[in-house]
C-alpha cells in the first residue's frame, strides 16, 4: 500500500471543508464531536449555504466570502485515504482557507451552455500533527473550472508557492508539480464540485430555498 502524497490529500480537504458532513469514524460510525468540532461545523454550514444560495437559486447579489475552518482526526484520514489504496503516515489535520467566490461568475457557470470560471488564487493553512513536532504548512492554487449545461466537466488548480518544512515541502512540490504538469486531481476535483453544487446543497435546501 502506498502513501498518499501530500499535496493531494491536503487539497481534497480544502475542498471538502465547505460540504463536510456528519464525522466518521473507519466503521462508518458517528464520532461525537468536539466542542471545537462543533463550532467548525457551525461555521462551515454558513458558508455552505451561502455558496449553495447563489448555485441553486441563480439570484444575483453581492460576491461570496467567508472563512472555512476544518479538522480531521487520524481515523478519519485513515479512512478517506484507504480508498485510493493509501495509507496516512501522520496525525490529524486542520486546515483554514478564505474562500472569494464571485456571485456573478458563479451564476454565469451554472447557467451558460459552456463557461470558464477563473477563481482568484486561495491560501490555504494546515497543520499536520506529527510524532515529533507539528508541521505548518501554507500553499495556495488558483482554480479554473470548464463547465457545460450547469456541471463541472474539466478543472485544473494552478498550484502556486509553498511554505512548509522542508521534507514536507519536498514532497507537496513534486505532487504539485506533477499536478500543474498532468493534471492528475482532475477526476477528484470535478467529482467533488458536482457533488457539492448537488447532494451537498440538497442537505441545506431548507436554508437556502426561502
């Protein structure tokens, strides 16, 4: 079994942070949540329905911001990188992303036959718990997502600089790389956003259908 890189995992949590649903443990079976776990779920949902208001009900207003916190415990790394056959070498990960959503460009690509949305660059902080000492690491990745008829069809994230130590910074710069060069998340990428713009805002529909 091989381990994951880095630089993959780290993105999908990103990503995933918005849309995170009720925490698991590797059974499947609920985990009682922290007060702090709590308070980032809160959190994450405000946001959620924000980005979900602008999707699904297509009206126009002001642009997107808000501040996505999420934290995922060792069984829950375990579990999300079994399924690509990997193994997690490391401890829980918290993540922090200022996500910028323009409203307008985020209508335009669900209601164009075909459109290109260009998302800003996005800085992202982790920090990943290790047996010696934490490790802190900082990236960032400007999206460009194809859609057609309202769906995501194609994504490249546009990896930019990043700060971390070093042999984990050489490790998220070769995935990275090899990202930006073959474009090897885009399967994940799109899965997720179609899923977002659609199960994951059938969650909240009571929020933003009023």
């Amino acid at each position: 079994m091989r381990r994951i890189k880095l630089a993959g995992l780290v993105f999908v949590v990103a990503l995933s942070a918005a849309s995170a649903g009720s925490a698991q443990d590797k059974t499947g079976k609920a985990i009682d949540l922290t007060p702090e776990e709590i308070a980032e779920k809160d959190g994450r949902k405000a946001c959620k329905v924000a980005i979900c208001t602008a999707f699904r009900t297509k009206k126009p207003g002001g642009d997107i911001a808000c501040n996505v916190v999420k934290s995922w415990r060792k069984e829950q790394l375990d579990k999300m990188v079994a399924k690509a056959r990997a193994s997690w070498p490391w401890g829980a990960v918290r993540c922090t992303v200022d996500i910028k959503l323009p409203r307008e460009e985020l209508l335009k690509a669900i209601a164009e036959p075909k459109y290109d949305l260009v998302l800003a660059p996005h800085a992202v902080a982790c920090t990943v718990q290790r047996e010696k000492e934490p490790a802190e690491i900082k990236f960032s990745f400007a999206p460009k997502v194809h859609f057609e008829g309202g769906k995501a069809v194609k994504a490249r994230l546009n990896w930019g600089e990043i700060t971390a130590p070093t042999l984990v910074k050489t490790a998220m710069w070769t995935a990275t790389a090899t990202d930006n060069t073959f474009n090897v998340l885009e399967g994940t990428v799109v899965e997720d956003i179609n899923d977002f713009i659609g199960a994951k805002c059938d969650e909240v529909k009571d929020e933003w259908s009023k």
